[in-house]
C-alpha cells in the first residue's frame, strides 16, 4: 500500500503548530524532508517548500519583532526608572545592566569626568571582575573612551588590543589585559551638545558591533545623561522625561509604520529620510530586488557598487534618459536618474537578465529616490562649498591677518587647515587659434585681471565644474582672481593629482582647463605661499605652450618662477639653440641631444657616450661641431648656463 501523501494539508499545519510554538529555524526544513522522504507527489513538494518559505519569512518578522518589542521594553523600563525618581546609582546600574543584557555583551561600565581631575573615572560596571579595571583612570584622548569623551561620537573595535586608531598607554591597556576584555564599543552621554560621560559594552573575545547595536548603546546613553541631569535638577528632569515620553511614542509609531509598510517604494524613502548614503540605498535595491546595484553619477564615475565601464553605458543612459524609464543592456538593466531634465545619473541592476513589470516598476522607482538622495546631497555640498569658499578667499587674501582665527573657522566648516592639502589654480585654456594674436603677459598681481585669460563665462563654468568635482570630498573651491582655486587634502603626488584634475575638470566644464598644483602646506600662511605657486605655475604652463595640461611647482622647479612672469620661452631657445636646432633638422643629426647629454653628465665624456650608446670619438666630433656653430665660448660659465637653461626649456615644452 502506498503511505506517500497526496495533500500538503497535514505539513501546512505541522508548519503552523511549529509557528505556535517558536520552534528553532532548523525544525522548519525537517517538513520538507520527510515529505520527501515519505514519496510526495512533485507538485505536493512544490507547495511544501513554498509554504516553508513563507513560514520561515513569518518566523524571522515574528523574532525581529520579539527582539524590537525587548529593546522597546527595556527603554520603557528605564524611563519608568527615571520617572520613579530613584537614586542616581540604581538608575545608572539598571542601564549599565540592560545595555550588557540586550547587546549580549560579557561586561558594560559607565565613566564620568572628574572636573577637578581633569579625567575621567569608573563610576558604574557590571560584569566586571577586575579590581584593577574597576578603578582605572582615563585622560581626555587617551583610549577608545577618551576619543569618545574628546569628539562626541561612538567608536567600537573589534580587537582594542590591535586597533592603533586609539591612543594606548600603559594604565589603560593593563587594565583592560586584566579584564580580558577584547571587543568594546563607546557612545557618549551628550547634554546641550556637550559630553558628561560615557557608556560601554565590551566582550572578552573579538566581535564585531552592527549599527544597530550602536544606535540601541546611544539611545541607552541618552537616558544615563537624563539620570544624571536628574540629580542636578529635578524640574528639568520631569521635562526630560516629557520630552522621553514624547520619543518613545513617536520610536512606536514609526515601528508600526515600518511593519505595517511593505511597499519598496516607502522602504527607500525611508532610508534617504532617516540620513542614508548611496551605497544604502543601493544595498536596499539589490536586496528587494535579488541583484546587484551600482550607482553612476552624471559624467559615468560609480557613486556605490561597479558597473560596466561609462563609454559602454553611455548609449543605454541615453537611450533611458529618451524613452523615461528602464532599458535593457545585454545582461544589464540600465535605468536614467533624472531631475526635470537634469542627468544626475544613472542606477545599473546586474544578474538579473529578466525583469517582470512589477520588478521593473521597483527598479524605476528607486531612481526616483536616488534622485531625491542626490539633489540633497548637491544642495547640501553647494551650500557647504559657498560658506567654505568664503574661507578659503579669506585665507587666500589676508592669511597673515589672524591665521588662528583662520584656522579655527575652517575647523568649525569641517576644514582642518592645520593638516597638509593641496593647492590647485585652474583656468580657462584659452582656444588654440594659430591665427589669434598672442595673449599679453599676465599681471603681476595673482588677484588683479589679466586680460590674457579667457572671459567670465567660462571662468563661471569652471567654478561649477570644481563644486562638481569635489562633491563628496572635504575639498573647497573658490573664484579668486582670474583662476578656480581649489583646496584638496594632500593625497598623493601634486604631479598627477593636477594632471588628473585638469583631464577632469575639463571633461565637466566642457572645455580644456589648465591646472597648477603648489604644496601640499598646511597653516594659512603656507597654503598662501603655495598658492602662489599654483598660479606661477599655471603662467609657466601657459609660456610653454602647455595649456590644458596640469603640472606642480615642485616639477618645474626654478623654470616655473621664471617663466611665471611670462618670459618668451620660444625666442630665447631659438636665440640660443638656434645654430644647432636648424643643422640637425637640416641634416638629420644629434648635436641638440648630444648637448644635453654632456651637460647631464656634468662634462665628462665617458659618461656622455654611454648615456647615447656611441663610441667617444663621435661625442668628441659633435662637441666640435657645436663649437663650430655657437663659438669658442660655448662651454665657458656664462654661455653654458644659457645653454643648460634653454635646453630644459625646449624639453619641458616638448613635454
């Protein structure tokens, strides 16, 4: 007789007496097995396993809840505390405790300042076992809880013990040894903007916190800082707790919005609302979705994720951009980020070949949210960048006349000029019109006109290209002068971040821009001088015929001073090597490059013809034949560095 069941009926309901009961996760799948095992029919399978999914979606929004309605529960608690107006110290022990109990975590401690210290003490522990830990002593910056203490912000590490971002000394790292502690995470107690303490989980083994843990760890820190200010005042503890109250009600609703929200169109919202960057929302439509995400801005460049090179892309952005929805790109879903009719970019859906409407529909709807997400990003950085660029014209005209204040200003703005940057002066290359008269030599004042240069408009241009340029960086730029004057945190070799900034300031604004680089320097006075330098540079660039390049003060050296001033480059080389430049066209020779060789190698001949691969003799003949075209004189002091001068000319030109 064939016992193989025919229904799916009797395991539907095994799945929900395993619901009813909380089972384990594993016990699900034990329903699909023996139903494979007992002979079910295929399509009985089919229901089976679909039916366990589900389940298994039910249990885990069964157990998130469980796990929210405990925190939610313990929050309730500790405000019941602080509206019972208990002691300070049963206050403080109950949180300490509950922030061990809901991360889970081996111990958790409190610390408070000590005004008259000048440091900060243990004043509430829980879990710990060490005397020696229980009475440590930590000055502001020293440890994870004195980084804490000085910036305002949490900090976790995996590995305290390894972790160099913090500042070890031999008090705190023994205490900490003898605890055994490894895993810790610090969030600091804030009232009116300023920190009172700080509260602590750690574990004795290496863990990593979520952001979750760290938000729940700061919302425990926020009822310490009321239990606290409880104690100093109990008016203004009952509006703490009103205000509490007030919170926790909205932190109720918004989670039964959450639960009750099931459409990816209010989950996206919800994260640009709740402050979320790009790869958040990326990650959000890679999971809703089952793919992967990438996030391009306008010019092509990846914002979050990777994608398929930008030329490849540009005809199916186009193509989106036209049609105003999702378009397919071989194995690629290509849809445009648009504002009206501004491209702000585009999102790039991979490993998902086949899209039906309702996955397409969600697809074009995240669109709509990143575009949200970037139009508030380019209005914050705009805004940002029109405050710092007032900064950085201040520092750029007057950097002797108050440089802390200086100083101090900028680090307000988010600008440590304390620290090394970069100074780039960008300009218009002016178009390349043989027929066009030559531009007169630029004023001798960096911040007066220089007729030279091109107009305004393109000068406008440019400075919306920098804005563009450094979004998302902590650079700044400004119109000052004729020039875009860019401030970028030293990141590298001047050379090819000048070089790397002209190819790209040119592809934003739409035409060739010269960029000089000075520095890197720190300090107002120095990031003047290294402007400066920028601008001198620019004007060598511009003498050599180089415009539209990018290059730093430091690679053309002295030639950059002096070509700086606008020195005619063309007729001293032609003056000077002239006679050898017109033989070696005329016939075919090497006697400019033999030049040069023997001068770089400080006159000797050996070393000269091993530097052009040919047997001494042939130096010893070229060398008169220059003697012959220039003179007896050639090699004397005076004439040689005239010489030498014009020669690296003619190479940095060539170059």
């Amino acid at each position: 007789m064939d016992d193989s069941p025919t229904s799916a009926a009797p395991a539907l309901r095994r799945l929900l007496d395993l619901l009813a009961s909380g089972a384990a996760t594993e016990d699900f799948a034990d329903v699909l097995a023996d139903a494979r095992r007992q002979g079910a029919p295929a399509a009985v399978l089919a229901e089976i396993d679909d039916a366990t999914w589900q389940a298994l979606r039910v249990h885990r929004t069964l157990r998130q809840h469980r796990r929210r309605e405990a925190e939610l529960t313990a929050l309730f608690d500790t405000a019941g505390d602080l509206a019972a107006s208990r002691d300070l110290d049963t206050v403080l022990q109950a949180i300490v405790r509950r922030a061990r109990m809901l991360l889970g975590t081996d111990t958790a401690y409190l610390t408070l300042p000590d005004e008259e210290a000048g440091d900060t003490y243990m004043r509430v522990t829980d879990g710990s076992v060490s005397v020696l830990f229980q009475t440590l002593r930590l000055s502001l910056g020293d440890g994870l809880g004195g980084l804490v203490a000085q910036t305002a912000r949490p900090y976790a590490t995996p590995d305290y013990r390894t972790d160099d971002r913090f500042h070890h000394t031999g008090t705190i790292d023994a205490g900490v040894l003898d605890e055994g502690l490894v895993a810790i995470i610090g969030v600091p107690l804030l009232l009116g903007g300023r920190v009172i303490g700080v509260l602590f989980a750690a574990d004795r083994s290496p863990r990593a916190f979520s952001p979750d843990e760290v938000a729940l760890l700061c919302t425990l820190a926020a009822h310490a800082a009321i239990a606290l200010d409880t104690a100093k005042s109990l008016a203004d503890t009952r509006a703490a707790l009103a205000e509490l109250n007030t919170a926790n009600e909205l932190v109720r609703a918004h989670s039964a919005a959450v639960q009750r929200a099931e459409q990816a169109h209010d989950r996206l919202t919800d994260l640009v609302l709740r402050g979320a960057e790009v790869p958040d929302v990326a990650a959000a439509v890679a999971a809703l979705l089952g793919g992967e995400i990438a996030v391009l801005d306008a010019e092509g460049e990846p914002l979050a994720g990777r994608s398929a090179p930008a030329a490849e892309l540009a005809g199916a952005v186009a193509a989106s951009r036209a049609e105003g929805r999702s378009v397919r790109h071989g194995e690629l879903w290509v849809c445009a980020v648009l504002a009206g009719q501004d491209a702000l970019g585009a999102l790039v859906l991979r490993g998902r070949p086949d899209l039906d409407d309702a996955d397409r529909r969600l697809f074009e709807r995240a669109t709509v949210v990143t575009a949200l997400l970037l139009l508030l990003r380019r209005s914050v950085a705009e805004t940002e960048n029109r405050v710092r660029g007032e900064l950085l014209t201040d520092l750029l005209t007057a950097p002797d006349r108050d440089p802390a204040g200086l100083t101090a200003r900028g680090r307000r703005l988010g600008v440590d000029l304390a620290r090394p940057h970069l100074v780039l002066v960008a300009e218009p290359a002016a178009p390349a019109d043989p027929a066009a008269p030559a531009a007169p030599a630029p004023s001798a004042d960096p911040t007066g006109p220089d007729r030279g240069r091109p107009a305004g408009a393109d000068r406008g241009r440019l400075a919306g290209a920098a804005g563009r340029y450094l979004f998302g960086s902590r650079g700044v730029s400004a119109e000052h002068g004729e020039a875009v004057v860019l401030l970028v945190p030293d990141a590298g070799d001047p050379e090819d971040v000048a070089r790397r900034a002209a190819e790209r300031l040119a592809r934003l604004a739409g035409f060739p821009v010269t960029v000089g680089a000075g520095g890197p320097a720190a300090g107002p006075p120095a990031l003047a001088a290294s402007y400066a330098e920028g601008l001198r540079c620019v004007r060598a660039l511009r003498v050599l015929g180089r415009a539209g390049e990018g290059a730093s003060a430091r690679t053309l050296g002295f030639l950059g001073v002096l070509l700086g001033d606008g020195h005619d480059v063309d007729g001293f080389v032609g003056a000077t090597l002239g006679p050898l430049l017109a033989y070696d066209a005329r016939r075919g020779t090497e006697l400019v490059r033999t030049l040069r060789a023997y001068f770089d190698c400080g006159g000797s001949l050996t070393r000269a013809k091993d530097e052009l691969h040919v047997h001494v003799n042939t130096v010893v003949q070229r060398l008169d034949r220059v003697e012959a075209l220039l003179g007896r004189d050639w090699n004397q002091p005076e004439r040689s560095l005239e010489l030498q001068l014009a020669l690296r000319l003619q190479l940095l030109a060539d170059g």
